[in-house]
C-alpha cells in the first residue's frame, strides 16, 4: 500500500470516529434561554457558591459579576469581584488593549468549605477572593521566576489547587497564534495551600485549557485544546503519578465541569475540519483559525461522559446561528448554564 493509500484510509478512519462520537446527537441548544448580560460580553465560565446562589461569571472587562434577584423580583447583575486595581480606564463591554491591565478571570470555582471563590485570570495569574467579594489576592503569579503567560481554568481538593497555564510563549489574546503555531508550552498545575508551592503535573500540552477533579478525587482532567483530547493525571491508585487519554475528540474542547453524578460536560467550541491531504502532519486534521473566531462556520457542542470517557449525550446547536460560541457548561438542578468567551448573554437549557 503507498503513502496516498495509507493517509486516505487514516481520513477515513478519523471521519468515522467522528460520526459514531455524533449518533446521539440533539440539535436543541438554539432553544436555549438567553440571560443578556446588559453591555458585558464574555461569561467564559459559571459558578455558583455553596449556598446556591449565582450563578457568578467573570466577563471581559476584568469584572465577576453575580445574578440575583433585585427589590423589583427582577434579575439582574451585580459586580462581586474584580481582579485588577487598576480600573480607571477598564471599561464595558470590552477593551482588548487593555485586558492585559484590567485582567481577564477565565475559570471560576468555589470552595464549597471555606465560600472562597478561586479565580484563573488569564493575565494575573490564580487569584482568590473571599464570600464578600471584592479586590482578589493573587496566589499564582509566578513559576520558577518567570511570568504565568495564559492561566486558563481551575479546580480544588480541599488544600491544594490544580490550575492550567495554556502557554509559556503566548498570551490570550495571542490565542490563534498559538493554535495556528503548534505550540505545545501548556502546563497543568497545582499550588498547595498550605506550602504555598506550586508544582507542574504535566507539561508539554497543546493549549492546556479546562480542568476538572473526578467525583472520588483519584485523577484530574485537562482538555488539550488543539490536540482535539482530554488528558487524565493520576492522582491516586497504582497508577498515580501518571497520565494517560481519557478521550479523543471531534472537536476543540474548552473547558470541563463534573455533574453531580460524577460525569463531565466538555464543552467543543468548533468541530474539526475535513483533514487536509496538504497537512503537514501526516494523518492529522488540518486546523483553520476562522472556526474560532468570528467568521466562518461554527458548530457549538456539548457533549456529556461518563467516569470513563464514555460518550453519553450530544447536544449542538448545528447550524451556530443562536449559539455560536460555548466555552462551559455548568449543570445544576437539572438545567444546564452555558457560558461563551465572547458573546453577551449566557444560556440555559
């Protein structure tokens, strides 16, 4: 068999994976709820306290806002934290030259024990903020003296905090140049509380994004965006110390939250291209950077997995019109809170 044969049968192979990962897909994401975010864009990622109450979401312009209910039982949103001092010219919806100062928080989580809400902002770093909200403490803003560039998400077990930095060389805004590169300076983290030291876990990722703990705490997931896959670190068990795939993806994943039964929602912002037979890199899908961004056609997706990266439920909204952008799905009390790096409104389904 020559080499045109054997990269024919690889795309083949590839596209078939990709369609039998779809048999239960549900073209029902355009009906979702929209929640508008009145003149923020950005909600990348959702979280709600240890009381309930939310959901919180950090938006473009440096802020983390919260949704209550107002003395008119009307919703509305309210700012609870920000991430940088420095706000004078920080302004609403969005100022790309400035997010370098005004920050950029990416990954939300609470401490469901101390009401804490942990904080990955993409230019300063891992930050925390106390119940009350307010001005976050940096954690995390360094690595061996040298600059976190791109903190992406975050997750916690009690004492110690895993965290990625999606790059060594590139920061957000750079973000398709560091996909379009083949970059592979991304980084799983964790910071211990306690010592306050911070160790790498994994390293040598393409665009380290979404991290999430597993239910019985014995591994760690991490998306590796442009790889099109979840990573599992073993946290406990003989395996531990270790790494292997949790599972291949149709897509390019962004962040990943546990549902209470212990299963993930990954959420895919765009799906893959038909593999270039000019790539590169022999076999792979090849990679167009208009998926990502404003133009072009994308193909938002949810997908559901079970503990072990089974797929369960599909859901999309296929034509990207409604929904052209999702970066979290975050469940509670059987709705699903849907998050976009750049839009301006959350959903719920």
């Amino acid at each position: 068999m020559n080499a045109s044969n054997i990269l024919l049968l690889i795309i083949v192979v590839q596209l078939v994976s990709v369609n039998l990962a779809f048999e239960k897909t549900q073209n029902v994401l355009s009906k979702s709820k929209i929640i508008h975010l009145n003149g923020s864009i950005g909600p990348e990622s959702v979280a709600f306290d240890p009381n309930g109450e939310g959901p919180y979401i950090g938006v473009a312009d440096g802020r983390i806002l919260k949704l209550q209910l107002g003395s008119n039982n009307r919703l509305s949103w309210a700012e609870f934290a920000v991430t940088s001092s420095h706000r004078r010219d920080c302004t609403s919806p969005f100022a790309p030259k400035m997010e370098h100062i005004c920050g950029r928080p990416l990954g939300l989580r609470f401490d469901t024990k101390t009401g804490e809400l942990y904080i990955a902002d993409a230019y300063l770093g891992l930050q925390v903020v106390g119940p009350k909200g307010g001005l976050a403490t940096p954690l995390v803003q360094k690595f061996e003296g040298k600059p976190l560039v791109f903190t992406n998400d975050v997750d916690i077990d009690d004492d110690v905090i895993y965290f990625t930095d999606t790059s060594t060389k590139y920061q957000r805004w750079q973000f398709l140049t560091s996909f379009s590169s083949g970059d592979t300076t991304g980084r799983l983290m964790k910071y211990d509380k306690s010592t306050k030291k911070v160790t790498v876990l994994l390293g040598d990722l393409a665009f380290a994004n979404g991290v999430a703990l597993s239910k019985n705490k014995s591994f760690v997931l991490v998306t590796e965006t442009t790889n099109f896959r979840i990573l599992r670190y073993w946290l406990k068990g003989p395996l531990v110390g270790t790494h292997d795939v949790f599972v291949e993806l149709p897509g390019f994943p962004d962040n990943i939250r546990i549902n209470p039964k212990g299963e993930f929602w990954v959420a895919l912002q765009a799906i893959r291209s038909v593999p270039s037979v000019s790539d590169s890199k022999f076999g792979m899908f090849s990679y167009n950077p208009q998926q990502m961004g404003d133009e072009g056609e994308l193909h938002p997706t949810a997908l559901k997995l079970s503990e072990d990266g089974r797929v369960l439920e599909v859901l999309e909204d296929v034509e990207g019109k409604t929904l052209r952008s999702i970066s979290e799905i975050e469940e509670k009390d059987g709705k699903l809170w849907i998050g976009s790096v750049v839009m301006p409104f959350l959903r719920v389904y």
